[in-house]
C-alpha cells in the first residue's frame, strides 16, 4: 500500500508523528517535563525544540495537575496539546483535571465544547524501575466515558494511532512501552493515519487465541514460535485501541479455536484482561475454555530476579497455553534455556 516505508524504530515513529502535526497546524504544540532534555523523551522530541521553537515545544514544572488544567484550557481555546508524561504512574497526579474536566467536558456543554488533548504516557520495565516508575494504568481509564486508551505495539501503528490521536476533537491516553522503542517495523515517511477503535489479526492460528496488549503483543508472538514445536498453531490478535474495545476480530477467532488467553501488561484484578474476557463470556458462543495472564497481585519489584517472575514472558505465556488446551507436551517440552533465550533474539515488524 506505501511504497515510501522504511525499516524505522518505534520512538523515531512517535518523533516523526509529532514533526508531521506541528509542520501542518500551527494550533498543535508539545508540553512536559523535561521535554527539551539532551535525549528528547527517549529520542521521541529530540531536535523539536530548535525546529518549531520554545513557544510550541517546551518543557513545565513539576506540577502534573496544574500543568494537565493548562493544556485543557489551550484545548478548550481550540489548540491541540500533546501533553507528555515519562512515565503513565504520574498520571495519578491529574486525575480530577483528566476524569471530571477533560473527559466530560464535552458532554457537560451539550457538545459544543471539544477537548482535543493527547496524553502521552511511558509504561514498563526496562533498568529496575519499581513500585511507582512502570505501572500501565490502561484500565483506570478504560472506566472512564469520554476516554480514548490507545496502546500501540509496532512502530508502524505508533505513528499513524498518534496522528490519528491529534486529530480526535477529544481527549486520548496514548500509551507508549519503554521496551517497544527500540523495535523496527516499515513506516511510511508520507503522512497517513491508524483508525482508531479497530483491533489487529497479528498471527493467524487455528488452536488458540491469543489477545495481547502493548508489549505483550510481542512476548506472545515469540510464545507462538516456541509452540509451534507442540504442533499448537496461534492466533494473536492486537486491540490496539483498549477503549474503545473492538471485539469482532476477538469472537472470529475466539469462535473457532474455542480457547483464549488474555496476555495484559497490568493486574488482573478488574482490569483489561477481565473486561475482554466477560465480552467474549456474554456472546455466549458456547463451551469456550479462557485463561488470563498479567502481573501478580504485588507492587511491582525492581531487582531482576523479582521481575523475571513478575512480568509474563514467553515461556510463560506458552506455558499458560499448554495448560489451557490441555495438548500433551513432547519430549522437547519445555524448551531449554538457551531455546528460551534465542526467541527473545526473534523481531517481528509491523505492520502485521
């Protein structure tokens, strides 16, 4: 469909997106802490600074909920925010500002009043970042009517969900995995938008069915290849936008294989996994076996050997799989370390 795409990483897709939406509208400017920084949020805002100058790119103090009511103003105005956050747990600060201002507005003024504000927020893992430095907190705000949640997996989604995000005349939460930036997949260098709202067919499969968010989507395609010595064939599917949560894709697949495992990057508890789970539950279409797999009910942990068993990855949601389908593994089951450790050797690029 582009004949301009070329190999490009995750973060350079997000800094393309923004260079493209400051270049074609004078009323779209970048704000957050430290956003003018040596490194550029992760390479996502480098050299922005110098191209569009400091009224339209620059960084604030360290007041999330005083600085989210600013941006609301300006999108009030009819300006078009992008409203950045290093890390989504920060979140917490502006919660009034983003729930009872920016998320109601719209309906509040009987639709004459727009909020066309993008939050972008980093989640995950990545050096030992803890407790309060890399929760996802999609499905706090999955809760919340007026919301946009997107969570791209691929640098090919990333720019196009993000241009679309700019274009939404209310607010979205756009959500970015630390360890997706340095991923490739072919983006255009032309202009082009990912509708939001439309779940993705990853991996085509006929035993299982896989739902995955973010970084997972990810983790579940290296799980496939580990599979595909037990003879069980995948199907990855991606919502790409959380809210809204598109379902058809899900009950297609979930149809056929008749077994689906939700792969999320948070807690379980009242979360994504559960809400996808109970959509598929109330299409009743028939005897269905379902399985869920996130993090464990405990604050995050920073050392290694604690995240090693905090975090899905592949071996365990290929485990989770062998477990759901009940098929009898092989001799060569489970794979053996190194097995284990060449599959995160493994690239997937988008677009699926």
């Amino acid at each position: 469909m582009f004949t301009d795409s070329t190999d490009t990483f995750f973060n350079e897709a997000i800094h393309q997106a923004l260079d493209v939406a400051l270049k074609s509208d004078e009323n779209v400017f970048l704000m957050g802490l430290d956003i003018d920084d040596h490194i550029g949020i992760l390479g996502t805002t480098k050299g922005l600074v110098e191209q569009y100058g400091a009224d339209r790119v620059f960084t604030t103090p360290l007041s999330e909920d005083a600085m989210t009511g600013v941006a609301i103003g300006a999108a009030m105005a009819g300006m078009k925010p992008i409203h950045i956050h290093i890390r989504m747990d920060f979140l917490l600060l502006c919660m009034n500002q983003l729930i009872n201002i920016a998320a109601k507005a719209h309906y509040m003024y009987g639709g004459k009043v727009n909020v066309p504000l993008v939050v972008r927020c980093i989640i995950g893992k990545s050096w030992g970042q803890g407790a309060q430095h890399s929760q996802a907190l999609h499905s706090l705000f999955m809760h919340i009517p007026g919301l946009k949640v997107v969570a791209p997996s691929n640098a090919f989604d990333a720019k196009g969900l993000l241009l679309a995000a700019i274009d939404d005349p209310n607010p979205v939460i756009f959500m970015e995995h630390r360890l997706l930036y340095n991923t490739q997949a072919e983006v255009p260098s032309s202009e082009y938008r990912v509708e939001l709202g439309k779940s993705k067919l990853v991996r085509k499969g006929e035993t299982v069915t896989i739902v995955a968010i973010s970084n997972m989507v990810m983790e579940s395609l290296r799980a496939a290849e580990l599979l595909q010595t037990q003879g069980v064939s995948v199907e990855v599917i991606d919502p790409v936008t959380v809210s809204p949560l598109d379902m058809a894709p899900v009950l297609t697949s979930v149809e056929k294989t008749r077994h689906l495992l939700v792969v999320d990057n948070a807690w379980l508890n009242c979360g994504a996994s559960a809400e996808i789970i109970t959509r598929v539950c109330e299409a009743n279409l028939g005897e269905i076996k379902v399985k869920r797999l996130g993090f464990s009910a405990t604050t995050c942990p920073t050392t290694p050997s604690l995240e090693d068993a905090f975090y899905p990855n592949p071996l365990t949601i290929a485990e989770a799989i062998i477990e759901l389908t009940g098929i009898t593994s092989n001799q060569n089951w489970p794979p053996s370390e190194d097995e284990a450790k060449l599959v995160y050797q493994k690239q997937f690029k988008g677009p699926f």
